[in-house]
C-alpha cells in the first residue's frame, strides 16, 4: 500500500512556512494593486492556503480564484497537453494576476495559464510556485517568485501527490 513507502524530507514544514513569509514580503514589495491571486489546483492547493493566509498576516487583502488545470493525469511523466477542468468564474480584464502553483517542470501548466488569462486581458500575469525544477522546462518561462529550487526528484506532499496520495503531508518529500 502506498501509504506504508517511507518519504525522505526534503523542505521540513517550519522551513516551508519561514520561506511563504519571506515569499509573501517580496510579492508585497510590487504594488500589485486590486490583485487577483489564482490557484491552480489540485497541486497548490495547501500551498496557496498557506501563503494567502501570509499575505493577510502581511496585511494584504487578495481576492481569490481557482483555476483547474491537468496534464499529469495517474502519471509521473507529463503528457504534454493542458485541459481546462474548471476556469477562473471572475473578469480578469485590467486585473493584476498571481498565479500561484506547486512546481514548474516543464512549464507547459503555468505557460498555459498566463497565456490564457493575458489572451482575456490581464493588465499583469505574475506567477509564484513554491518549487522550481531548474533544466527541466519545455517552453520559454520563469516564474516571478520561487519558493525553493528543487532537485529532480519527484516530490510529494503540501498538496502535491502521486496518483491522489500524500497531499496530507505537512512538507515536501520524495517517495523512497
Ligand atoms: P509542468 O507543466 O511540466 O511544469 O508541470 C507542472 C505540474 O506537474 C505541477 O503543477 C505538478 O502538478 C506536476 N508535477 C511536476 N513535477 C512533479 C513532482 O515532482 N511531484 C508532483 N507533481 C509534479
Ligand atoms: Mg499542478
């Protein structure tokens, strides 16, 4: 059974929650104003959860969206196309956006999602993942806030699964 697998940590919860605190200060320091931040689930769920109730302890007052986006499905190998499972409900034209995610890999899923808010008139799309697997992206992007550079492993936890397992975990670790 999958839950018996040991899991290695790789960012404990304390250095998680110091990280999303600093993270949050460095998004603060833009002046995003009337700023939209828009999860995109499943992965970033426990992710965005965290780093929004930062922001509001940073005084910040975001709304908030979710867009659902897929194109890992039961596999630890991205397919390569993105479906669209559940779209943002909001106007987005002249908004400031912040997208946040699990983990740029390849980049397709975040590429995706900037493009497609942009293409509807997002006066600004930033994005902010909480992992960035550096050497691995397929199309041309950067995120604009990075929580920690990540090895290439996959990894697990603090939302982030294989096939619908170890979202609970409290940190990020890698499946031994
Ligand atoms: P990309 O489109 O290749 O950048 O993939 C990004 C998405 O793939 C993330 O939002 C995750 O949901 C998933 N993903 C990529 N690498 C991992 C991993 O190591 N563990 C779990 N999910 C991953
Ligand atoms: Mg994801």
């Amino acid at each position: 059974m999958a839950t018996s697998r040991n899991i290695k940590v790789l960012f404990d919860a304390e250095t998680i929650a110091k990280r999303n605190a600093s993270l949050v200060q460095e998004i603060k320091a833009r002046n995003l104003e009337n700023l939209l931040v828009v999860a995109v689930l499943k992965g970033s769920f426990v992710f965005a959860a965290d780093l929004l109730r930062a922001m509001h302890q940073a005084g910040m007052a975001p709304e908030v969206e979710f867009v659902h986006l897929s194109s890992y499905r039961e596999s630890t190998v991205s397919s390569g196309t993105v479906n669209i499972l559940h779209d943002v409900e909001s106007d987005v034209r002249g908004r400031n956006i912040l997208l946040v995610d699990d983990i740029l890999e390849s980049g397709r899923t975040l590429a995706f999602a900037k493009d497609l808010l942009a293409a509807r008139g997002a006066k600004q799309v930033l994005s902010c993942v909480l992992l960035d697997k550096p050497g691995k992206s397929a199309v041309n992007i950067k995120a604009d806030f990075i929580g920690f550079e990540c090895p290439d492993v996959f990894v697990v936890g603090y939302g982030m699964d294989v096939a619908h397992s170890y979202r609970q975990l409290p940190f990020v670790g890698v499946v031994e």
